[in-house]
C-alpha cells in the first residue's frame, strides 16, 4: 500500500492528479465546497430509517412525499443522492445476524445448525455491506456569501421534507467530513484520510499546516496513482480497479426498491443520482427546436378515392434525417414535457451513475456480469462509460457536479417510483433469514414484528412448499423470541415437526364457545365481538356442506346463494335474540354448560341454534390435562371448519390472558380455505385478524388452493378482500389464474412475475406494503454443508 511516511513527511500529489479532483475551493467554516466559477455545494448524511417508523408507512407513501420533496425543492438547486457501500468485517456482519443460543433452551441443537446455514449463505452475496447515504445540494450564485446565504435559507425547509417522508434526519458534514468521505471512495481499502500528509498523534489536518506546507485539500484526498489508459475501467492507487456506468433505460413501472437493490449487487459501490432543475416551458421549445432541425417535412398527392383526387388532397410527411439514440431522446423528451406542462408536473434531468471498485479485474468483471444480471430483472440496461471512465468517477464524487451527458427528462412523479432510500433495510433489523434475494444473492433478513400489519399470508399451487415454508416461519419464531407459538392444523404434516421442537399436539381440548374474556372485543364491544363469532359458527354448523361451488355451475351457485340469505338471515335474529335474553343477571356468557341448558329449553326459540347443541356438547367433552400444557410451542389439531372456528375462538381468550400477563403470541393455520364460501365466517376471520392486529400477535394463514377460491363465484370477493387485509404475503409457484390475480391485487412488479412463474418448490416472492422481493429458500442441495443438510431436512419431518 505505499511506503510508510514518518513524522513530518509530505508526498506532493503530481499535478495530473490534483487537477482530476474536481472542486476549486474549500470553504472550511461553512462545509462549502465550490466546484466551478460560481457553483457551491453543501452536503448532508442522511440518517436510517426507524424500525418503529415503518409501522406507521408503506412504499406507497414514501413514493407521494418523495414527490412532494422532488416538486417543493427550491427551483434552481440541482440534487444529489449517494449510496456509498463500505465493507464492514464479516464476523460483525454474521455476530448481528447469529441467534444466541439459549443454555436451557432444548433447541439449541437447531439453533448452531441455523446460524452454520446463515454463515454458509452470507458468503454468496453482499452481505457484510454498511451503506453510507448523502445528500449533495448545489446553487449557482455571484458570490460565497451569496450562497451561504441561499443554504442557509434552505436548511430548515429540507430538514422538514426529509423528515416528513419517513422521519429522516439530515446532519451537514463539515468540510472535513466530506473530504473523508471522498477519500473513502477514492481509496477503498483505506481507513483514515490525510495519509499523504502525515502529521503525528493529530487525525485532523490543520488547514494552516497545509498552507505551511504549500499543499491544498486535496493533497489530503488524492490518490497515489491515477491510470486512465483502459477504454472501460480505470485504477487508482495501483491497487483498485474502477469501472464507471450510466443506466441508459428505466421502465415506466418500476418497484419502490430499485435503486436500493441496484446497490446491493456489489460490496465495494457508489450509486450517484442527480437531479438538475428544467424550466419544462423552455425545455419545450428547445425540444421543438431540436426535433425541427432533424425532421423534413414533404408533401405527396393522396390519391385513394376519386374525392382525394377530385379536391387534390396533399399528404403531409415528416421524416428523421437523422436517427440516432439522442434524436430518439429528444422526441421522448418532446412528448414528455408537453404531458408535464399540460398537467403542471415539476420536470428533472436525471443522471444515474454507478462506480463498481475491485481488487483486480476478475472480480471487477464479475460484478460487472451481477449488476447487468441485477438491472435486467427490473427491465433496466447499464453502460459502461467507455473513454470516460475518469469522467464518470468525478460524477460520483459528493460535490453535484455532472462530467458526463447522459442526462434524461422525467416527471417529478414517475422518479418519485424510484427513491433513492428504502424501508426493506429497517424491516431488517434483528430480522431472522427468510432466504437468498433471487436477483443479487442476498440474505433476506425479515423481523415481522416490525411491519405495522402483522398479519400474513402463504399460498402456492401443489407441492409448490406452503408447509415446508409454514414450518421454517413457525421455526424463526421459536427461535428468535419467547412468544408462544399455536398452531392449528387439519393434517399430520405438523406432528413429527412440533414433537422435534419439544411442543405439544393437542387433539382434544375441552372449550367454552361462549366464553368473554375482558376486552374480547377490543376496539369493538366485546358482545358485538362475540356475535360476529356465534353467527358465523351458526352459519357454518348448519349449512349443507363446506364444498366450495365450481364457478361454472352457475344455477347451483345462484339456488346456494338463495338458501344461505335466508339461513343467514334467521341466524342473525336468533343470535340477536340469545344476547337480549342473556342481557338477565342469571345468564352468564362464561358458563357454557348453564347457557347451552338455556338453550335446550328454548329451542322453539331458536331452532337454528338448538339444532347446534351436539356440536356444542362436545366441545365441553375433552381431556382437561392436555389444555394444560405449559409448552411455548403447541399444535391444535381440528377434523373441520367449525372446530377450526371455535378453537381459534377459544385461543384468543388465551392471547388476551397472556398479553395481560405481558406474553405475545404467534398463530399459524393451515389451512381455512371453507371460511370463504360464507359471508358471515369470512366476516370473523376478517374481525379475527383486525383483533390480532390490535393485539399486536402475529398471524400466518396457509392458503391450500387460491385458484379454487379465486374462481369461485360467491368466495373471489370475500377472499379479495382478504387479501387486502393482509400485510406480509409469500407467494411460492401460481398458476395463471391465481397468478394475474395476485398481481392486480397486491400491485406486483412485472419484473418479478416470473418468480412465481413455473417455478420450484420454496421460491417465490416476499411481499409487503414496504418492500417486494423475490427470494429462493429452496431444499437443500447434496453439496452443502451437513449442518445446513439438516437443517432442512427439519422442515421435511
């Protein structure tokens, strides 16, 4: 890395270099640095994103208060965001990563065969990356003062823009500051700036020490060597290859996440963005006028009918006389601002520049293939600068200064779509893996108690490995908190899993469907509450069947609908009339067995209800010892959906006593497909999950067959609807039904509709209001180490 220097010695930078550092002055009391006669800059950190803030916001929100800060930025400031991506040791990486093992914990065989699985994983993509992210602005003005004055004026008015996306705090770098952080990027693999001046036991370099010493800033900055000779990357230092790109093309629809991703394909990379103003009037008619020059406009006699030649009808034509990309541009740009000065839109220029750096060319080249594997699932195309490598790695320095031209117009709102910072990384925070991110390699760390819907969803076609990923959620659980873990379950497919984890199955459980534990209804009256429930079980016990109808039966579905209005209807005022009557002192809704004796002996007066009391009756028939278990993690097993029901009835009542106690809880149910051929039981599960989320418990539900509910006539909207209810949905392998529904519903990118396309079991895409991801957690490979082969092998039990 260069001689050692001894105290007092000075390495003068040769001209050549210094004058590739593209600032002139250093105003070191303001932090302001003037890049050009008359341009200023200052520049800011900018903070992370909160895991508490993100309960409270979506991508959607962030994408409309980005564009508010894009349209209400002072008119004649240009912008640049930085993504700097710094290597951090892996073991700090894999420390924050690893679950601590428990030393009274029976699982802690699964725990060391979880983080070995971890570790093996982290070394294939970009794992041990911290990302530095920057705000740059620029003013041109007549003077320092002038422009002091112009970002002092500012300051208060950015702040509260940053702040008002998704409570960003904005810190201004001191000169100092900045200079480290272009040191960072003009030398990697270094730690400290001003080695070219080394002055013992003092970090800070005393502005008249360099003075004393005849050297500038930049002397504390430079790098030793600059080789610009290579046609598409360069080196600094001897020891660091840099190539430089531009994103050439960017879909019209494009995820939240882009640039954010875009970043993570590789560890050693700085992604600049730089937005310039543009007076959209004057773009116009300077686009007006560039496409003028380059059309010629001849006139031809249309001769198709004898009308055309009787009044000698003239065709006009305009062709290009040129056609290249930036003729192609300007007449995108043309219809461009013309749309944004008819519906008032701010225009920008944008620039996208990326600086990939390496330790030799090899890797260079490999990330090089990953960004252009990285953009192309977004639809995007990367270019390498070539011949203006040197130019490029300038754009990207924190001084918002653009060296190259490939700058292109875009509304306000349509860059709003790609913010230059993302809500996945605080969504990660003490998050438990979840598998690779299919585009970049990845780990996707998830925490789900920090989405503000804490409600989630699987669904995937036969065999596409909804139990196996239902097991590997239940398993992050257990291993990451102290919650209690039920489970409900209609199969087998859970019983040898639980019993490896030390839980219990339960197969029979005496329950009080009556039971009221206080504030049973939350936010509601705990009656109301209650009624939704009875109704919806009424509704359920006694209907004919809990066969979902074919679509394409159409007259059954219409004859079903029939029945079930007026079988609901008499439920209604049934259940109505049982909470009037129980509203006496002698009638407690906590003693079932008194309440079900009320009800024999007023069957005339509900027969809906009076028909139900066998089923009720063994509810309050069961083993009293095994509702007595003490284990975290329990398994509810359930021949039918009424069952289903009244256990998940009777567990909320155990949740509210537990979140009393200061206990959370995670519930998991595979599956419940029946509730969604029924209003009133698609009403309670909807309630349900508004309760738990109120509750703040998480809730999983395994979706068996989207498609059959999807084509239903009488369960499309109620499962619908559902789906909107949801925040957190992991769609593994869909049909082409169930598939383009997905879509719609959930706002999917097109870029990744291919992941649940044909696809293999346990890879899919991730979804919630904050993030979209496309991840692989497939089964083990006879390659990998045995105690990830085990690992798996646990979720296959």
């Amino acid at each position: 890395m260069g001689k050692k220097k001894t105290p007092g010695a000075c390495n003068r930078i040769p001209p050549f270099i210094e004058r590739q550092i593209p600032y002139r002055l250093v105003f070191e009391e303001e932090g302001m640095f003037e890049s050009a006669p008359g341009v200023y800059s200052k520049a800011y950190r900018i903070g992370e994103v909160s895991a508490g803030d993100v309960k409270t916001i979506n991508n959607a929100v962030v994408t409309e208060r980005f564009a508010a800060l894009l349209n209400q930025m002072p008119g004649k400031m240009t912008m640049q965001f930085i993504i700097h991506n710094q290597l951090i040791p892996m073991e700090g990486f894999l420390e924050r990563a690893y679950v601590k093992p428990d030393k009274d914990s029976p699982i802690n065989t699964w725990i060391g065969r979880y983080n070995r699985m971890v570790s093996d994983n982290s070394r294939i993509g970009h794992n041990n990356v911290r990302k530095n992210r920057y705000l740059i602005l620029s003013v041109r003005a007549a003077s320092p003062e002038q422009a002091v004055n112009i970002f002092r004026r500012a300051d208060p008015h950015i702040r509260k823009l940053f702040f008002g996306i998704c409570r960003l705090r904005i810190k201004a770098l001191t000169s100092a500051d900045r200079l480290g952080v272009m040191f960072a990027m003009l030398h990697p693999w270094e730690n400290e700036s001003g080695k070219n001046v080394f002055i013992k036991n003092d970090a800070r370099i005393p502005a008249g020490e360099l003075k004393r010493r005849h050297l500038t800033t930049k002397a504390l900055i430079a790098p030793d060597r600059l080789d610009v000779t290579g046609k598409n990357y360069l080196i600094l230092n001897g020891d660091t290859f840099v190539r430089t790109f531009f994103i050439v093309s960017i879909p019209s629809h494009v995820t939240g996440n882009l640039l954010s991703d875009i970043a993570n394909s590789s560890s050693n990379m700085i992604l600049s963005v730089i937005y310039e103003p543009l007076d959209a009037r004057y773009g116009v008619r300077e686009a007006e006028r560039l496409v003028s020059e380059n059309t010629t406009i001849r006139e031809q006699a249309k001769r198709d009918t004898i009308k055309d030649r009787r009044d000698k009808t003239m065709l006009r034509i305009e062709t290009m006389a040129e056609e290249s990309e930036d003729t192609y541009f300007e007449r995108a740009a043309l219809k461009l601002m013309q749309e944004a000065v008819r519906n008032g839109e701010r225009v920008l220029l944008a620039t996208f520049i990326i600086a990939i750096c390496a330790e030799d060319l090899e890797t260079l080249d490999r990330d090089t293939r990953l960004l252009h594997i990285s953009t192309s699932k977004y639809a995007c195309q990367v270019k390498p600068l070539d011949l203006q490598q040197l130019q490029g790695l300038q754009t990207v320095l924190p001084l918002a200064d653009n060296h190259v031209d490939c700058r292109r117009a875009f509304t306000a709102g349509r860059l709003a779509g790609m913010p230059p910072f993302s809500l996945q990384e605080a969504l990660q925070k003490d998050g438990l893996f979840y598998g690779l991110n299919s585009i970049n390699d990845n780990l996707i760390l998830i925490n789900r108690k920090n989405h503000k819907n804490l409600s989630g969803m699987i669904a995937g076609t036969e065999h596409s490995g909804k139990t196996f990923q239902c097991k590997r959620e239940i398993f992050n659980a257990m291993i990451s908190t102290e919650d209690r873990i039920l489970v409900l379950s209609n199969t087998d497919e859970y019983d040898a899993f639980v019993k490896t984890l030390g839980g219990d199955t339960i197969s029979s459980i005496r329950l009080n469907p009556f039971e009221i534990t206080e504030h049973y209804g939350l936010r509601n009256p705990d009656q109301y509450a209650k009624s939704l429930y009875l109704e919806a079980l009424f509704e359920v016990l006694t209907r004919p069947s809990e066969k979902i109808i074919a679509m394409s039966d159409l007259a059954s579905v219409a004859e079903q609908e029939k029945i079930t209005e007026e079988r609901n209807g008499r439920i209604a005022k049934e259940v109505e009339a049982l909470f009037r009557d129980t509203k006496e002192p002698k009638i407690s809704l906590k003693d079932g067995i008194y309440l079900l004796r009320f009800i024999e002996a007023n069957s005339a007066v509900y027969p809906t209800i009076a028909g139900c009391l066998p089923f009720f009756k063994r509810q309050l028939q069961g083993s009293k010892e095994a509702a007595n278990s003490s284990a975290r993690l329990r398994l509810y097993k359930y021949n039918n959906c009424a069952e289903a029901m009244v256990l998940m009835d009777h567990l909320f009542n155990v949740q509210l006593k537990d979140k009393a106690e200061g206990r959370s809880s995670w519930l998991f149910i595979d599956s419940l497909d029946a509730v969604f051929s029924s209003d009133q039981a698609a009403a309670f599960l909807m309630d349900y999950v508004e309760r738990m989320n109120v509750l703040e418990n998480v809730f999983t539900i395994v979706v068996q067959s989207s498609v059959r509910l999807f084509t239903d006539n009488a369960a499309s909207y109620r499962f619908c609807e559902f789906i909107n209810q949801m925040g957190y949905e992991k769609l593994l392998n869909q049909g082409p039904i169930e598939r383009k529904r997905f879509t719609e519903l959930l706002n999917i990118p097109h870029s990744l509709v291919n992941y649940i396309t044909a696809t293999e079991p346990g890879k899919g895409i991730l979804c919630t209001p904050s993030s979209d991801a496309a991840f692989n957690d497939n089964f083990y490979q006879e390659e990998d180490s045995r105690e990830s082969a085990d690992f798996y092998r646990l979720f296959q039990l």
